[in-house]
C-alpha cells in the first residue's frame, strides 16, 4: 500500500502557523497602524490559500482574534483583505463565531 504525504493545505491548521503567515506585515499594521504595507497581501493571500478546508478556516478565524487587541487594532485587521482585494471567508472580528464559518 502506497500512502501519499498529506499536503500542506489539507493539513490542520494552528495558531501557530497563522500568526507565522501573517508576520511581520500584517501583524504589525494591526498593532501599530502607518500605512498600509503592500507586503502585507501577500501574507493574505498565503492565509487563503492555506485555509482550504472549513476545520481550517474556523481554525483560522479563531487564531485571527488572537492577533489584535483593541477596536482600533481589530479595525484595522479587518481592513487588510479588502485592502489586498482578497475574500477571506470569514469576517475578522471579536464577536464572529468561528464555528458557523463554512
């Protein structure tokens, strides 16, 4: 019996690797503000592309409220996908409820 490695996009996704995606750029814009680091899209678009099954984005939605504090910082990190022309397939936010993200 051959087994297949598992790919890096079916494998269950952590904190961890979510707040290494989106570091430094995104992060840093969430925390401190400035403008806005085209970089940062990048770090989206790696989230997205990494997130490809529901477990992962309810995994990634909930790593995502770890990485900003206040409204402000919340703000501003929910501004990122729509600033990078991206479709996260969640909303970023305190108050969403990660296990109705499909």
């Amino acid at each position: 019996m051959v087994v297949a490695p598992t790919s890096a996009k079916t494998r269950a996704i952590t904190c961890d690797i979510v707040h290494k995606i989106m570091h430094p750029y995104c992060h840093g814009y969430a925390l401190l503000g400035g403008s806005f680091p085209s970089e940062c899209c990048n770090e989206v678009k790696s989230l997205i592309s990494n997130i490809t099954t529901i477990a992962n984005r309810q995994s990634a939605c909930s790593c995502m409220k770890l990485l900003a504090y206040t409204k402000k910082q919340v703000k501003r990190l929910a501004s990122i996908p729509g600033k990078c022309g991206a479709n996260l397939p969640f909303k970023i936010g305190k108050d969403v409820d990660c296990s109705k993200v499909k």
